[in-house]
C-alpha cells in the first residue's frame, strides 16, 4: 500500500451509492473475514488499471470490484431464505455460495450498501458464471477476480498477460481455465457459463 494514501483513496473516490466511501468500506469489513477483504482491494485495484487500459471509468470500475464479493460469507441459510422470498429462479437452490454469491450477491450489494447502479450489479451478478453477453464493466470484474495480485495459480502470469493486452481474450481465456479445472474435478457447471465458453473462449 502507498504511505500517504488512505484506503478510500486507494478504493475508489465516487461511491455510486447511498453511502459514503468510508461506510461502505465498514460495512464490507463486517461481513469478511481478512483473507476476503484483502482480495477485494485486490480486485478492486486490478479493475481500475484493467479500467484504464480499456477507456472505462476508472472508479466505477475499482468500486464494483471491491464489493463484487460482499455476499461471500453470507450463512446459507440467508441465502436459501433469500432465494425463496425474493422470487429468485428456484433451480438456484440446486447451487451453492459458490454461484449464489453473484447472482443473489447483487440483491444484498442493493440492499445493504445502496448501489443502485444496473451496470455495476449485473457485472456482481455476472462475475462468477459470464454471460453470453458482456459488458466492458462485467468483463472488468470477472477478469480482474481472476488476475488480481492475490492470485497464485498455474498459468496466472500468462492469464494476465493476455488479459492486459485484450479484455476479450482475458474472459476467453479465464473461462477455458474454470471450465476445465472443473471438469478435471468432476465437479457441476453452471449452465450460463457453458453458455458463455461457447461465446467467448472457443477459438
């Protein structure tokens, strides 16, 4: 973190919500625990330089990527009562945290934060699965989770290489990477980003 610079500053200066800078911040810090947080500012500073790079709005983008994980940590029996009270698709209680805390997390970043901002709540909603369509900002969040600083995998150099250097390719190559890493485990694929793979990572 640079000396001089408070944590607001670093985040994002325009909050396009209800609440302050310094309120939002608080209330993110509550539902997390440390590891979370970090990677949110994280993300949030990736989304800005990923911003900057593609012509977007620099803090709309760092805002969006420091609260795309605010629902993380949310008990699953929030969510559960969520998903039946507030008409969400039922097929989401099939799921778990995993895609609830996109989809639904946009519902709760409303609610308790006061971001009422479309564009910022459809890229929470989209971050975890795509989207066959995109936004620049949706684009920015969901490449920005996967390349933030944080990040240690096999293959993230070269994902950020790629993503710095086109967004578009960044979410291809992002989406190639999950898809596989897991069908290798076996594991269930949300149908919207089989859908999205489709779009954006088939050569």
């Amino acid at each position: 973190m640079k000396r001089g610079f408070t944590l607001t500053e670093l985040v994002f200066k325009k909050t396009f919500s209800d609440l302050t800078s310094d309120q939002i911040i608080a209330q993110e810090k509550s539902v997390m625990d440390e590891k979370r947080f970090k990677h949110c500012i994280g993300v949030s500073q990736t989304a800005r330089k990923l911003a900057k790079l593609n012509g977007y709005d620099e803090d709309k983008a760092a805002l969006a990527g420091f609260v795309h994980d605010y629902a993380k940590q949310i008990p699953v029996e929030d969510y559960v009562k969520t998903i039946k009270e507030q008409g969400f698709d039922p097929d989401l209680l099939n799921w778990n945290r995993a895609i609830w805390h996109g989809i639904v997390g946009a519902y709760y970043i409303e609610r308790d934060l006061g971001i009422h901002d479309q564009e910022i709540l459809t890229a929470v909603n989209r971050h975890t699965t795509a989207d066959t369509e995109m936004t620049t900002l949706d684009k920015i969040v969901f490449v920005a989770d996967f390349i933030e600083p944080g990040r240690d995998f096999p293959g993230v150099d070269e994902a950020r290489e790629v993503s710095y250097s086109n967004l578009d390719a960044g979410v291809g190559y992002e989406l190639a990477h999950t898809i596989a890493f897991l069908a290798e485990k076996r594991a269930k694929i949300y149908p919207r980003s089989f859908a999205a793979y489709n779009v954006w990572a088939v050569k």
